[in-house]
C-alpha cells in the first residue's frame, strides 16, 4: 500500500526538466498520472488560497479511479490563526472547498502543517483536539517544524486522539524536527523536504533546492516498509520541488523500492 508522489505538481520551473513544453496548464495532471506513473498527489495550494469549488471538481474528474490525494490546511487553520476557538469560518470554507474530494472518495487525509513558532503549550494541544473536531470524519495528520514536539508524550497524545504523525526529513540544524519514522493513526505518511543547510536563509523558491541521492534514500526504505506493515496506507511525498527535483527523487525511491521487493 505504499504510495508516492509529489508535494504539488504545478510548477513553472517543471516546465522543460519534467513536462514537455507544448502541454497546456490542464495536461500536467494527466501527464503526472499517466506518463510519470504518480497514483497521488499532495496537494499544497490550498494553503496558501482556497480554490474554487469548481476547480477542485476539476482535479478530480481529470483523475482515474484510483487516484488518490492529501490536501494541506489552508494557513488560516495553521499559520494565521488570530482567535483559536472562534476560527469556525476558516474551516468552514476549506471544508467547502475539498468536498469534491470527499465526494469521490479519493481522499486520504488532511495535512495539517503548523509552523516553527508553534511550541508544545496546553492551548496548542487544544487546538489540535479542537483541529479534530472541526473536520470530524477525515483523517487528518500533522506536521510539527519545532523541535520541542520531539517527545514521545506527543506521539501519545496523538495515538490517544487518533491524529496522524508526519515523518519528516529536513536539513540537520537546531530547532528543526529530526527524522523519527513512527506512527499514530493507521496512515503512515513521510514527507522529505531535502536537506539544504541554507533553510533558514533561504528565500521560499530556494529552501527545497536539495537532490537526495540514491545511497541516501537506499536508507529511507526499511523505515517505509516497516511502517507499511503497521498501517493501512503509507503515504511518501517529496516536497523538494525545486526545479522537478522531487519528480526525480520520487521516482528513483519507487524503483528502488520495487528493486529491493525482487530480492
């Protein structure tokens, strides 16, 4: 049940290096299924803008069957959240806008990404229950940036409330979430950021400049199928975007993971 793919897959910067140049904006979904071989796709657009309704009708209709996506919070829900406990209307018009997705069954889960300044206080374990109740019926997993989330008390906390762990893999410096392959709900989701040291220097277009090669993610695979025995869906999204970068690493894990069942 381990499926791969990208964090987003409309970039211009994959205009050339991994779509040909003569698609037009509504091909790329296809070409991604259909010819780079992605069975789901991360969705991150959402946070930065809620779509119309319309469009994510779209998404899904230019699909197969099996297709599969996560979705990532709108930042209203994560980032920019002025009053945690009267912020029902930012959930409110997410809810609205995914419920194509929903519909269809096509679904996985919701991706709930807090920031650095997030810190392990009562009211932000609050707000994570309250996280929870707000999108009742839909799994949802997060993803700490703080170290101080580091904890096997977290790990509790959210096996006890049935929340999603994210794993992720990110440059090695202080303050930042170490990789720690683990899982609380029946969704074991990885996502690799890269490893660029330059991450807090680093303007957005630059920070997932990072190509992983193939000995480092030789290393990823026991943790993937270790986890993959535990859960019901093992999700892995490369977020290294940068210039098709995680078009390229994704399909280099899916070979040597295919590679290392044949043995």
């Amino acid at each position: 049940m381990i499926k791969i793919g990208t964090s987003g897959f409309s970039f211009d910067s994959w205009i050339g290096p991994v779509y040909p140049t003569y698609l037009k904006k509504n091909q790329l979904l296809l070409y991604y299924e259909r010819i780079l071989g992605f069975n789901v796709l991360e969705i991150n657009s959402t946070y930065y803008a809620l779509p119309s309704r319309k469009s994510m009708e779209s998404l899904v209709k230019r699909t197969s069957p099996d297709f599969r996506f996560s979705i990532k919070a709108n930042s209203e829900m994560t980032h920019k959240i002025k009053d945690k406990k009267n912020n029902k209307k930012s959930f409110e018009n997410f809810k609205f806008s995914i419920q194509p997705f929903v519909d269809s069954g096509k679904l996985l889960c919701i991706l709930a990404q807090f920031p650095y300044s997030f810190y392990p206080a009562k009211d932000n374990f609050d707000y994570l229950k309250q996280f929870k109740e707000q999108v009742l019926g839909i799994p949802i997993v997060i993803e700490f940036r703080n170290r101080y989330w580091h904890k096997s008390e977290v790990l509790d906390f959210l096996k006890d409330k049935d929340l999603g762990y994210c794993i992720v893999d990110e440059p090695n410096l202080k303050g930042l979430m170490p990789f720690n392959p683990a899982i609380t709900s029946d969704i074991a989701y990885f996502r690799f950021h890269g490893r660029n040291k330059d991450w807090f220097e680093a303007e957005k277009s630059s920070r997932y400049d990072y190509l992983y090669s193939q000995e480092e993610l030789k290393k990823f695979v026991d943790p993937i199928k270790d986890l993959d025995s535990k859960a019901s869906q093992t999700l892995v999204f490369f977020n290294n975007c940068h210039i098709g970068k995680a078009v390229r690493n994704a399909l280099m894990l899916k070979e040597i993971i295919q590679n290392d069942s044949k043995r």
